[in-house]
C-alpha cells in the first residue's frame, strides 16, 4: 500500500510540473497577444471576414445578357472569394494576377475558356473579350464578347479544314461582324483569328474615340475665349449608338441655340450643317459667311483635331454673339 502511494504521489508531483510547465507557455502566448492587439485596431472584429482593401477589383463576366450567360460559367461554383481566409502570400499572388489581367485587358483583346460542359466533347471552342476604355470617363466599358466555334469549311477542291465560326456575341447591332466572318477562314488559322479580333477591336474603339472626343467638349465653357464667365457652351450633343449622326446645340443669344448637324465616318467627318440662331440669318450676308466659314473649318476634318477644330467654330460664332 505504501508503495502505492509513493506511485500517486510521484504522479501528483510529475503533473505539477506539467502544470507549471503549462502555465509558463500560457503567460508566454497571454504577452503575445497583447503586442498583436497594440498593433492591429481594436475595432476589427476577429469573426468577421478581413478584406485587403488593396486588391484589385476582380473582373466578373456578368456584363452579358442571358442568352450566352450560361456559356462562361466554367466551373459550377460560387462566385465569392473569401479574402479572410487568404495568407500574405496568396494576397500578394492575388493582386498580381488581377493587376496582369488588367494589364491585358489594355490591349483591348483576351482569350478565355468556356463551359465546356455545354458543347460535344470533341468541339473546339474559344471566347474572346473585347474591352474599351474610355478616356472621357476614366474607366473601361461594358466588355463585349464572342464565342467561337470549330467547323468543317469544304473547299472548291472538295478538301475539308477545320475554320473558326461565330457562335454567339454580344457586339453592338453597329459592328459590321459579316464583314470580317471570311478572315476567319483564312488558310492560317491563327492569321485569320488574329484579324478577325483586330477589326473588331479596332471598329469598337474607334467608336468610342468618336464618343470620347464629342464628350469632351461640353467642358467648354466661355471662360475658355476670354470671358470671366463658366458658363457652358455646348448646351447638348445627341448622337446614335454609332456616332454616325451627331447634332450639337450651340449657346446664342437668342431664344433657341446654334443647331450643329454632323454626318460622321470611323475616321473623319463627311458632312456639316450648321443652322445659326436668329430671326434674319437668311438675308444677312455676314451670318450667311459665317455658316459658311464654319462648316468648312469641320467638313473632312479629322477627330484627332476635334476639339481644336471646334475651338476655332466657336470663336466665330461667340464675335457674332457680341
């Protein structure tokens, strides 16, 4: 019995030692979360989910309309990343690779996969993205897209390749997509991809660049020919979705405003009308020269000089307002 207890008390001191032992590492692990909690802000609250705010914001393609919505889901998982779980490390892999997608996208053209669940399992599918960026906003656009798909092409000589054909898009009514379907049929493949994205691209933007360069111009202001005045100059500008017709108020001083109809190319304008404010423009021969005048300074002029273009109408038609 003796012995017995010698054993227990044996134990008894062993797990005191233990205990001492624990206690130690406690008091140890208690300081370290006191130096955490000086250098994080009380206010975040450890249950929730902690942001970077840092991280680029993650390109969706949810910009399509449901008709082709189904195509770009690759994976049938959520959407939601959940940044609190991420470490350093992952953070930092996360910015780089949305700040290189980004970068991509400035150059108006990415490739991506698609579902592929949706097509046979011998299809050969590819989706293109065509990103605009838009200087008088600041930020990129709506993207567009284009699903294309591989199929048989039988040539005169009864021999057969493989072409890429348009499946499914999202472009604008305006683009002219019929007209570059045959460099999809290029003998070089990859050559007639190429062009095919590169005369989209470029119809897009330089749509946009027509939008951007008529945007610009309500910052007009009569501050901008002499007058201490901020008052605008361009009171509205309409246009269609291509920018092909384009019809600009203009600021008088009579009741209604200088009415400026314009008639637009990708690259230039075709025509101008310019019908100016007041009761006897018709019969005042000076007026009738400065219409004139006017509307030659923007007929087959280009959009890169715009605005100064633009600059020198508006003078003329601000003496005739004194």
């Amino acid at each position: 019995m003796e012995i017995e207890i010698r054993h227990v008390e044996g134990d008894i001191s062993s797990i005191g030692i233990e205990v001492d032992s624990l206690e130690q590492e406690r008091q140890l692990l208690l300081k370290q979360v006191q130096l955490l909690e000086r250098d994080f802000p009380e206010s975040i609250d450890v249950q929730e989910k902690i942001y970077d705010s840092n991280i680029p914001p993650i390109m969706k393609h949810n910009h399509f309309d449901n008709s082709i919505r189904e195509f770009f889901n690759v994976e049938p998982k959520s959407n939601k990343r959940d940044f609190g779980s991420l470490d350093r490390v992952d953070t930092v892999g996360l910015k780089e690779n949305i700040l290189y997608e980004n970068i991509f996208r400035i150059g108006g053209v990415t490739a991506f996969p698609l579902n592929r669940y949706l097509f046979d399992e011998d299809d050969c599918v590819l989706g293109l993205r065509f990103d605009t960026f838009s200087s008088s906003q600041g930020k990129f656009l709506t993207p567009h897209y284009v699903i294309l798909r591989e199929v048989g092409l039988v040539s005169k000589n009864q021999e057969s390749r493989l072409v890429w054909s348009v499946y499914r898009h999202t472009l604008p009514v305006f683009v002219p997509i019929d007209q570059y379907l045959p460099d999809l049929q290029n003998e070089d493949q990859e050559v007639g991809l190429s062009k095919f994205a590169h005369n989209i691209r470029i119809f897009i933007s330089k749509t946009q660049y027509k939008r951007d360069k008529f945007d610009l111009l309500k910052n007009l202001t009569l501050e901008n020919f002499g007058y201490h005045e901020n008052t605008p100059i361009i009171l509205n500008i309409e246009q269609d979705l291509q920018c092909q017709r384009v019809r600009v108020s203009i600021a008088s001083n009579e009741k209604s405003p200088h009415v400026l109809e314009l008639v637009c190319s990708l690259d230039d304008i075709v025509d101008v009308k310019l019908t100016m404010a007041g009761p006897n423009v018709d019969s005042d021969h000076t007026s009738s020269d400065d219409t004139l005048l006017c509307e030659n300074i923007l007929k087959n002029a280009d959009f890169k000089n715009l605005s100064k273009n633009f600059r020198r109408l508006i003078g003329i038609l601000v003496k005739n307002k004194e």
